[in-house]
C-alpha cells in the first residue's frame, strides 16, 4: 500500500538516526527480505499507543463500575453506558456463535480484541493519525495471537482429540483430509489479517486523497462510509473469532 504520513512519522523524524541503526540491526524481512527503515517503527509504536489507549479506557471504566452506583444506569452517553453496549453487543454475538458457558470463558479475549480493533479503526477518521490496522505487521500479529490462543483452547478443552480430528471421521480418508484441514487452519491468520489491513488501509487513503483535493464538505460521505468499514471490520474480525474458538472448543458431541 502507499505510504502516507502521520504526525507520528513526523514525531518518530526526530530520532531517526536511531531508528535507522536499529533498523539496520534487525536486518531483512524473513518474508520477502526486505530491509526495514526508521519508518518501519511508526506502526509498532501506532500500536502501542493505541494499546496504552484502550488500557486508559478500561481502567477507567472499570473505576466507574467498582462502585455501588454502578447498580444504577446513567441517563446519558458517558464511557460506562458505551464500554457496557459495546461489550454486551460482542457478548452476545459470542453466545450466539457458542454456549453461554463458552461464551463467558473466553470473551476475554475476544472483548479485548473487539476493543483494539475499533479503537484503532476509529483513529481512521482523524486526517494525519496513524492507523495502527491498516499495517500487515500489526494486523498479522493481532491474528497470530488469536491462532494461537484459539488453538490451545482447542487443545486443552479436547486434549489429544483436537489433534485427531484433523485426519477426519475416518483412518482411509486421512490422507486428503489431514492436509485440507492444516491449510484451513493456517489460512485463517491470513484471512483475519489481509482482511483487516486491506480495508482500513484503503479507506484511510482514499479520505486523506479526498482532503487534499477539497478540505470541506466533499470528504464527508467518504467519512460517512468509513463508519461503515469501521464497524463492519471491528464485527467481521470478532465474528470470526468466535467462530474459531467456537470451531476449536466445540466437542464432538455436540
């Protein structure tokens, strides 16, 4: 994708000398091979930020509900009232994909990832903010993360079985099935990721192209889609982390 700056890039200018020894450290891409630059660290630290945001607001609202008035709902839109929508939207969403029981267990995970991908797709609408999802880097990382928890989930809620049911319902069919089902597992990283990066990258473009041609009132509507890519990637990217843990934790009894 192109490259378009940020008040990060230019925050991150300043130490660039820095950045670019360190850069020189790490060395080539183990895909691609190719070599990183001082720029290569706006995304990590886009992602940081933002994780230090998401971690302000739930402190926060977890000090607005720790005490007796949390009983009572507020009246108007504050922090609580929104974190308590949010949340119970995706906590249903995950009922609806598993069990109550399930559901409730692992929301940790996919509440905290509803959260980060919002937050960060949100920062699309604010010409010059970096856009932390809209990198392959961090959006591969957030789905490697969830490949491997979903995974071990599976594991220890199946144990062995977990593993055996990748060569099918039955031993002669192992041979085509094993390897159907590990390209399905590895692709699904992939998928969350490409998915994700692709669609904010290029609605974060395209509004910053329609603000350099008019500032005013023309870079509306592509605003106004961009509420639609936000919610629509924040719902797609959780929807199919349940789907997964569901897939994973699901016995086969059931």
């Amino acid at each position: 994708m192109p490259e378009h700056s940020t008040w990060l890039t230019f925050a991150l200018g300043y130490l660039k000398d820095t950045l670019s020894h360190n850069a020189s450290v790490i060395g080539a891409s183990f895909i691609g091979h190719v070599e990183p630059s001082w720029q290569s660290f706006e995304p990590i630290t886009a992602s940081a930020i933002m994780m230090l945001i998401v971690l302000a607001f739930a402190l926060a609202v977890r000090g607005r509900l720790a005490g007796d008035g949390a009983i009572v709902p507020e009246e108007r839109l504050t922090l609580v009232t929104f974190a308590e929508a949010f949340l119970e939207y995706f906590y249903d969403l995950a009922k609806s994909v598993m069990d109550a029981e399930r559901a409730k267990k692992y929301f940790p995970l996919i509440g905290t990832a509803a959260i980060f991908v919002f937050f960060s797709n949100l920062l699309a609408l604010i010409p010059g903010m970096p856009v932390a999802t809209s990198n392959l880097n961090v959006t591969m990382g957030t789905a490697v993360v969830v490949f491997l928890l979903f995974n071990y989930y599976g594991i220890k809620e199946q144990g062995i079985g977990y593993v055996l049911h990748l060569f099918g319902p039955a031993w002669y069919l192992a041979w085509l099935i094993f390897p159907v089902e590990c390209i399905s597992l590895i692709v699904r990283p992939i998928t969350l990721a490409v998915r994700l990066m692709l669609n904010m990258a290029v609605d974060h473009l395209i509004l910053s192209i329609f603000l350099g041609l008019v500032a005013a009132i023309v870079p509306l509507p592509v605003m106004v889609l961009g509420v639609l890519v936000i919610g629509v990637q924040t719902l797609v990217f959780t929807l199919l982390t349940c789907i997964y843990i569901g897939l994973a934790t699901e016995h086969e009894a059931h």
